[in-house]
C-alpha cells in the first residue's frame, strides 16, 4: 500500500494511536491524541504514560501492560486519563511490538468513552435517577467547581419555594443566609480539596432562604466532590431539612442547662457562667460578684401548702427576679428555693444594690391558688461574694457561709462575705450536724417541772421540757440547740417527739394511778406546719390519753405571726379537746385584741417579770396588770420562775392561780417526777424530801 495513503489513514483515525518505548514513555501520537488528551504532539512526545492514568487505575492498567508485553496483544480496558479540561474515562487496547522494527515499542488505541458513558447513563438511567431525584425529600443540587448551580432537584420548590429554573446558573452561597456563608464556604473548600472524596461528604449546617422571605428552613448539606466522576463532573450537595431535628436537638439542650421549672439556667450551666466570669475577671481585673439567694422559711410553704403552691411561688420568684435586675446580669436557679445572680465586672460594687432590688421585688404578696391561703408574703436571705476564687464550686462556699450569716442575723437581708465567718459558720454547720445525729441516736429526752395550784398546793400539771445527753454524758439546756433545731427544721421532727414521748410517760403515771396534765411546748416553725393537728391527734390516740389532759405552751411571738392563720390552726386544736397556755406571757404583744380572738386557756406569766419580786417596782405593778388582765378574760394565770417564799406570797396575794419554779421543783428526770407525783398525791408522803436535777 502506498505510504501516502497509511499516512491518511493514521491521521484522519478517530481513535487515538499512541507508541510508547519499553519504559512506557510516550514517543508518538497521532492527531486523535492530541484531541483526546488535550495536548499538542510535542508535549504528548516525552510525556511518561503512567503520568496520565488516574491514580485509582493505575493498578488495572500495570495489570494491562504485563499481559501486552506477555501475549502481544492485549484485552480491551477501560481508565480515566487526564486532560487539561479533566478526567476522560477511555478504552485502551494495546500491542507489543517491542523488538519488531521500525516502530519497536508499545502501541496503545485509545477510544474516548466520555460522551458514550454519557449518554449511556442519560439513556438507560435517566427515567430512574430522575424519579429518584425528583421524589427525594432532600434536595439534590449538583454544582460546577465554582460552587454554581449546574442543577436541582425539585425539592428546591417544595422546601424553599424557589422555582429550579432561578436557581440554577447561580451560585448555591446566594440561599444561604449571610450569617451561615462562611461556614459554607469552608466546607465548599474542604470538598474542593478532597478529590477523591476519600473522607465521604463533607457536612456542614446552614439556614437556607425561603423565597417568600419566611424563617430561613435549617439544613445539613453533605457535599461530595466528584469532579473525578466523568460522568458527574461536578460536586453533588444533598440539602436535608433538619428543622424538626434542630428542634429535639435545641430541646435536649435546653433540658441540660436550663431549670425547667422557671426556664432559668441551672446548676451547670450557672457554674459554668461562674467560671466564666472569673477568667474574664482575672483578665480585666474586675472579679464581678455573685449573689447567693435562699427564701426564708420556704420549706414551710412547701409543708404547708403543697408542692404545686410552692412550684407556682418559685416561678413568680424567679419572674420578679428577672425583672429587678439589669441586663448585663444574669440569673439562674441551683435547685429547690436557691437562686444565684451574677453581677459581672466593675457591676460588682453594685452588688448590694443589686441585691436590695432582689429583695424589695419580693415584698407585694404572692397570689397563689390556695383556698387555706390565697396570699403569700415571701423574704429572701442573700449571700455577696466577690473576688478571685479557684473554681465556681470554692465561691459557691463562701456565698453560702455569707448567706447563712444572712439568715441567722434575721433573715430578709444580704450580708458580704467576710473571711471570719468561715468558723462561726463551720460552729453552726456542726452543731446541726451533730443534732441531727443525736436525733438518730436517741439523746434528746424529757425533763418535767411540776406547775402547782397557789391555794392548796396542789399539783396541776407537769411541764415536759427537752434536755440533750450528749455522748459524752453533758446534758444540754434547750436554750442552746433551739434555735438550731429551728433554723434547720429538725424542730418539726424533734418537736413530734416530744408530744408523743409527752403524751406516753403522762400516761404510764395514769397507769401507775397517778394523774396529770402534761404541758409540751411547741416552737414557731412547729406550729406553721400543717402536720401539727395531726401530729397531736396521733400522739392522744396512741396514748389514749384524754384530751384536756394535754396543754400546748406557745408564745405571743409564735402566735403573731400571721394572727389570721394563727386563729385558724388553733381552732382546729382547739376542737380536738386539749388546752392552750400562752408562755412567756408579757414579753410579746400582749394585744387585748388577739387575747380575746384566740381561744386560750392559761396565761404563763414570763418568769422576768417576777425578778425582783416582792418589792414594790414596776416588774410587781406589770404582775399585777398581767394577773387582772388573765382573770378579767376569764384565764387560768400560771407565774413562771418562782424561786423564793416572798414571790409566792406576793403573787397569792395578787390572785395568780398556779405557780412554777424552783421553789417547788426543778426540772426532773422522769422517775424523779414519778417520786414527785406520787408525794403530791399521797398527803402523808409530803414531808419526804425530793431528789432534784436540772
Ligand atoms: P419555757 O417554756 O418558758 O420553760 C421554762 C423554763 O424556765 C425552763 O427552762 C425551766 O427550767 C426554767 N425555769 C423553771 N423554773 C425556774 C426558776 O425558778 N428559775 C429559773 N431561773 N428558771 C426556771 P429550760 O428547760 O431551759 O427551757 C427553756 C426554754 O426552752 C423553754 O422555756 C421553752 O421555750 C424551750 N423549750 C424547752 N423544751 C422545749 C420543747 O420540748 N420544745 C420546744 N419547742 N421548746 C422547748
Ligand atoms: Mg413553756
Ligand atoms: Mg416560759
């Protein structure tokens, strides 16, 4: 055949020819090749084939060429090969003529598959794809390498509103709201640098514009980069709505760091806030301060009235709360009735400010839904602490000292933290401590002081007084662990022991034939818990011991309270049959009024009122007063600390009708007042004297 005519043949070949040397580089190239690669014959001349291949087909196409060099010729395979404009997927075909003059090297045919594929793809796929496409509920966008909408799914006009012909041609950052494009754009860079996809999609979450100019809709978009794909040739986005999942997302976090209760922070999240300000505060050096709440006596709302009531108080709280304080501070709940507020950088010396604006949110009346009471007055106790402190939980510690400060110095107040009261607090702290084991360990027991009729001589009733044995056989005066027992409300259960120990020894004297009434004493804290009424009951019935053999000793004070309720509850002792005494009478209101409303039956003149006594002085001219006022309300009066004879003297000639004291008895053990019942009842046994402790 002529030259001339071959020569034609190779040049006008659609297939590429390509002649390579035994080492694989390229030393000829027909002007198919030049189409196919993208390169002109002088740059494919020189070119190594293997620099071409993709990376991934690299290990076919060493495979290929060693059964070429085996077998001659060898079996059609299919690689991708890099041009300037990217991958083309080609069939190559290969012989050896190594060896074989003139031309002595590999040959390669190189058919261009790209469009084939594509339209394979485009033919024997479409009508599936684009269903799938069409239907999913995410949108599928494919975009060139400059991040342009090349297409969109029609889940585009479903999610957002946008029509897909108005998306496509523009870049995808144009539906994505401003605040959310920097993160797109890492994310677009990121999948731009991953060719190979080889770290699966690259996720990233952003909001996207509705047209309608409505709330922008949430999405995850995992991107893949799959401009190594010849027959995609672009980077694939998938736009999964995640409203709903933000949503659950947004409400589990919430549950983490906010009290649901009153929607405020909680524990961790105000700990946190607390560090915070710390390390902001050794930054600026303005440590800020934090404010250490407690409502008083709110534990007594929750007795009283219910948990719901006490629920519906704290959310009220905490709305008040909010409201007295300044934007730049913040508040969360720690739990039960604790809140804490932070009064960030040179805001700290306006703490007491600040704290004062708490306290005066609390001072209207609280509505609540309760029939028993439908308005509530509420205090709070605050404790301030500012400084540099080594962790949320060390101040947490002093505010809480400071705040007992508060509390023990009257309550409805906000006392600064000062470093001394760390060992009254850590005295208070152990005291309560130790009470609350002696409780579990039996040490608390009764004392009785007889009350005796100033006429005869006879014994009217038996007052039950609390002694504490300590472990190490100290017996403890009540003075000195009431108001502890008080403050931390172990009185309520010390208290219910009392009456039933009470109401047990009085009866076991009735067994052994020796009747008497019992007085029991019954604190302030004791007396606002509605238990109190059962507490009595159960104590009568378990001891079946008659009503009006029962006295209950309280003080003006106790009574003062909240006179409406006061009223209330003791009516409704009332009309389990016991008794009523007021003690310390005179040291309180000593109001006509509230005598004649509450249904009381003795009058124990406060034992102050007869130092002194009998000369003339205004403590006698006071008995006197006390005396006329209990006979002309039709009371039983009873004088209280009686020590000498001239005091009874005075106080028979007065009118008083019983008498207690040291003059008769101290305060006795149990089996001492047995021995005392038994003289008082038995008029030959009186001249006997009887043992007395205190
Ligand atoms: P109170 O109810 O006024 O009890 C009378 C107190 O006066 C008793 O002190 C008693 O020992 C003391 N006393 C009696 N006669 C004389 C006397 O002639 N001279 C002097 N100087 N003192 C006399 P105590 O037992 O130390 O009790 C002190 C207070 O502790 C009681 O005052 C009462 O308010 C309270 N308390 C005692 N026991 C209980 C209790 O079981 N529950 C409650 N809530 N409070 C109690
Ligand atoms: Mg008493
Ligand atoms: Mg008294």
């Amino acid at each position: 055949m002529e030259p001339a005519w071959l020569d034609r043949l190779v040049l006008e070949l659609p297939d590429a020819v390509v002649v390579a040397d035994g080492q694989g580089n390229l030393i000829w190239g027909n002007p198919a090749a030049e189409r196919i690669f993208g390169m002109a014959n002088s740059d494919i001349v020189g070119t190594s084939a293997l620099e071409l291949l993709h990376p991934e087909d690299l290990e076919l196409a060493l495979a290929s060429l060693a059964s070429v060099r085996g077998k001659n010729i060898g079996s059609p395979i299919e690689i991708r090969v890099k041009t300037p404009t990217g991958w083309k997927l080609v069939e190559l075909i290969g012989a050896n003529l190594i060896g074989k003059p003139p031309i002595d090297g590999l040959v390669w045919c190189v058919r261009d598959l790209t469009e084939r594929r594509r339209w394979e793809v485009a033919t024997n796929d479409i009508e599936r794809f684009r269903s799938l496409v069409h239907n999913s509920a995410n949108i599928l966008l494919l975009l060139d390498r400059g991040g342009t909408v090349d297409s969109v799914s029609a889940a585009i006009t479903r999610m957002l509103g946008h029509d897909q012909s108005l998306v496509e041609g523009h870049p995808l950052e144009d539906l994505v709201v401003p605040a959310d494009r920097p993160a797109f754009q890492s994310a677009l860079a990121s999948a731009l640098e991953d060719r190979r996809a080889v770290q699966g999609p690259i996720v990233v979450e952003v909001d996207l514009r509705r047209r309608d100019g409505g709330v922008p809709v949430p999405c995850e978009l995992s991107i893949i980069n799959l401009l190594d794909d010849p027959t995609v040739n672009g980077l694939v986005v998938s736009a999964h709505n995640i409203t709903q999942l933000r949503s659950t997302r947004d409400a589990l976090e919430r549950l983490a760091t906010r009290d649901p209760l009153t929607g405020l922070p909680n524990r961790k999240l105000i700990l946190d806030r607390i560090e915070q300000m710390q390390t902001r505060g050794r930054r600026s050096g303005h440590d800020g301060a934090v404010l250490f709440i407690d409502l008083d006596r709110f534990k007594d709302v929750n007795d009283s009235l219910g948990h719901r009531v006490g629920d519906d108080v704290l959310r009220q709280v905490a709305i008040r709360f909010q409201g007295a304080l300044r934007e730049s501070d913040s508040i969360g709940r720690l739990g039960g009735d604790e809140f804490v507020v932070l009064v960030d950088g040179s805001g700290a010396r306006n703490a007491e400010a600040a704290a004062h604006r708490l306290l005066d949110s609390l001072t209207l009346p609280f509505e609540v839904h309760s029939a028993a009471r439908p308005q509530l007055t509420m205090s709070a106790s605050i404790g301030i602490v500012s400084g540099a402190y080594a962790s949320a939980e060390d101040l947490l510690m002093d505010a809480d000292v400071a705040l007992y400060e508060a509390k023990a110095t009257g309550r409805n107040r906000a006392v600064r933290f000062q470093p001394h009261m760390r060992g009254e607090f850590r005295i208070r702290i152990e005291l309560e401590r130790d009470l609350r084991l002696a409780l579990e360990a039996g040490e608390f027991f009764l004392v009785y002081q007889p009350v005796v009729q100033l006429d005869d001589g006879a014994l009217q009733s038996m007052e039950a007084l609390l002694r504490w044995r300590r472990p190490s056989g100290v017996v403890v005066a009540p003075d000195a662990f009431i108001p502890a027992l008080e403050e931390s409300g172990l009185i309520v259960e010390v208290g219910a022991f009392v009456l039933k120990e009470a109401c047990r020894q009085t009866r076991r004297w009735r067994d052994a034939g020796l009747s008497t009434s019992v007085s029991v004493n019954v604190s302030p804290r004791q007396f606002e818990t509605d238990t109190l009424v059962d507490e009595v009951r159960g104590a009568l019935r378990d001891s079946e011991l008659d009503p009006t053999s029962l006295i209950l000793e309280m003080t003006e004070t106790t009574l003062m309270r909240d006179s409406h309720e006061s009223a209330l509850r003791l009516r409704a002792l009332k009309d389990l049959g016991i008794r009523l005494a007021i003690d310390d009478f005179g040291t309180g209101y000593s109001s006509l009024a509230y005598l004649q409303q509450f249904p009381v039956d003795i009058l124990k003149i406060d034992r102050t009122f007869l130092v002194g006594a009998p000369q003339v002085g205004p403590s006698a001219a006071l008995v006197h007063a006390l005396i006329e006022l209990g006979n002309a309300l039709g009371l039983k009066t009873v004088a209280e600390g009686i020590e000498t004879v001239e005091q009874l003297v005075c106080l028979k000639r007065e009118g008083c009708d019983a008498g207690q004291g040291f003059y008769f008895s101290r305060p006795l053990e149990a089996a001492d007042a047995e021995r005392f019942l038994a003289t008082a009842a038995d008029p030959a046994l009186a001249a006997e004297p009887v043992a007395v402790t205190n």
